[in-house]
C-alpha cells in the first residue's frame, strides 16, 4: 500500500471509532506598542512564535444533562434574625465607609503630587526615564485608587 493512502485510512479508521488525533494550534505572544501582551493563535506583523511542549488541546463541550438541582439550605443551618442581620449592616456599611474616606482621601493625595502629570522631580532623578517610570506609576496608583473608589460605592449601594 502506498504510504499516504494507509494513512487516510488509519485516520478514518480512528474516525470511524470516535478517535479523534490530538489538535495542535500554534501560539504567538504578541506585545502591542504600550507594551500589553496577548497570547493568540492568530499570528500579526510582530508577534514571535512560542515553543509550547506537550500541548495539550482544550476540553470537548460538555454535555448539558438537564437542568440544575435547586440548592437546599439544610434544616439544621443556623439562621440570624433581622434585628442582628440590620446591626451587622451597619457595621458592615460603616466599614466600608471608612475604608472609602480613607480611599478618597489617599485618592487627592495622589493627585496633589502628580500635580496633573507634572510631578516635581527628586534629587535621585537625573535620567528622565526614572523620572517617566515614577510619573507612569503614579497614574497607574490614581487609576487603581479610583477603581477601588468604584467598587466600594457599589458594594455600599448593595448593602440592605
């Protein structure tokens, strides 16, 4: 038998058994020019090839077999009564309140000192590449602030 044919028949005999040859994709880590990596199967103009030993191919779908079983709280579980549920709120809610004063407040001392992206330079930044990297880190502290900022208002506007 000629080679390539005993191979198309090898593969749909391994078909015809419901066995499939294990996939194998290509993977590039690509760098965009503000430097965020992304890993892809689909190679752009500068990305660079991956060397990914024993790939191993995703999962098959699973099979949906019904709907899901409720959940049952068991007989047994402790229960609290509203009076305590209502004082564990508020301390709840004046904890996270606290927490977003203190936020706030660290929040306009990162403003004040990035002084709108002109921060003063430090003795220690003769290379303005120190200098940039500081101004860089801290705008990336102002946008973590107010991220944090965000998720503690909507937490308190989700407390009862």
């Amino acid at each position: 038998m000629l080679p390539s044919l005993a191979l198309a028949l090898a593969l749909a005999l391994l078909a015809g058994l419901g066995v499939q040859p294990l996939a194998r994709a290509d993977i590039y880590l690509c760098v965009d020019a503000n430097g965020k990596k992304e890993l892809t199967d689909n190679p752009k103009s500068g990305c660079k090839q991956l060397d990914v030993p024993n790939n191993i191919p995703a999962p098959s779908a699973r099979k949906n077999t019904g709907p899901a079983k409720p959940v049952t709280t068991p007989t047994d579980f402790p229960k609290v009564g509203g009076s305590e549920q209502r004082a564990r709120d508020a301390d709840r809610r004046e904890i996270l309140n606290e927490e977003l004063r203190a936020e706030e407040k660290k929040l306009a001392e990162l403003r004040r000192e990035y002084n709108k992206g002109e921060p003063e330079r430090q003795g220690n930044e003769k290379n303005y590449a120190k200098y940039e990297e500081r101004v860089k880190q801290m705008a990336d502290n102002i946008a973590r602030a107010e991220k944090n900022i965000e998720a503690l208002r909507r937490e308190i506007s989700n407390i009862k």
